[in-house]
C-alpha cells in the first residue's frame, strides 16, 4: 500500500494524478501518490476502512499510473514497512 496524500511531498518522491480521477473522485487537487513509502498490513485495519457500502474497492487507480509507481518502488529498492496495526 501506498499513500495518497495533499501534502506537499516532493515531486520526486510522488506521482500526481490526473485530473479526471481526482474530479471523479471529489479528491483535493494537490492529490499524489507517494511512491516512496510503501506500507506491508493486513486489510482491513483500524487507519484503512472499507468504503460505505462495506466494499473494498473505493476507487481504481489507471494502470498507468500503477505501473509507474511500482516501477518507481523497484527502480529505488523501497523496502516497505511491516505494518501491525
């Protein structure tokens, strides 16, 4: 897992998303990815919550923009952190 943040991360360490996503999805405009802080738990946890019909599945991210940032994770060698919680 990785987080999609407004904070102002880096454009190296973060991958926008485009603009009819974050319309489509009501999300802030300064939406990212940050590709280098990958999270390892397991679903469902206290912090990530099914959505409100109880389904998994919020949104689906282009495939593009997965590929992108999962060759960013490899390229940099991102170990992920073993969440419990």
């Amino acid at each position: 897992m990785v987080p999609l943040t407004t904070r102002d991360y880096s454009p190296a360490a973060s991958v926008p998303l485009p603009p009819r996503f974050i319309e489509a999805f009501g999300l802030d405009d300064r939406s990212r990815i940050v590709w280098d802080d990958v999270n390892d738990f397991a679903w469902v946890g206290p912090d990530v919550r099914a959505g409100n019909d109880g389904s998994t599945i919020i949104a689906e991210v282009p495939s593009r923009i997965v590929q992108r940032v999962a060759a960013l994770i490899v390229e940099h060698r991102i170990t992920p952190t073993r969440r419990t919680e």
